[in-house]
C-alpha cells in the first residue's frame, strides 16, 4: 500500500514527537519523510533525534 501513494507524507518532528517510540509509530503510520526544524533547538537535541530517525 505505502508504494502506491502518489502523495508523501511529511511530518515535523519536535519535542512531542521526538522519542524513538513516537517515531517508530510515525512511521508505521505511514510517514515518508521527517523534518526537524533547525530554528529552535540545541544542536545537540537535533543530533539525538536524527539518530533516532536513522
């Protein structure tokens, strides 16, 4: 099913959604791409969530 979306779905992560478990189940909802926003945050918490991403 997740082949045959013509449409992504992109989600913006930030502190509520930033927990590898959360991210999991992003996923398996169906997200195609994360986003952080780079404008707020440390960029030590940016690096923590990106490896949880990866």
């Amino acid at each position: 099913m997740r082949n045959n979306r013509r449409s992504k779905i992109v989600a913006t992560v930030g502190p509520a959604s930033s927990s590898p478990d959360m991210l999991r189940s992003l996923f398996l909802a169906g997200v195609d791409t994360f986003r952080l926003n780079f404008s707020h945050g440390a960029r030590a918490d940016h690096a923590e969530v990106y490896r949880n991403i990866r």
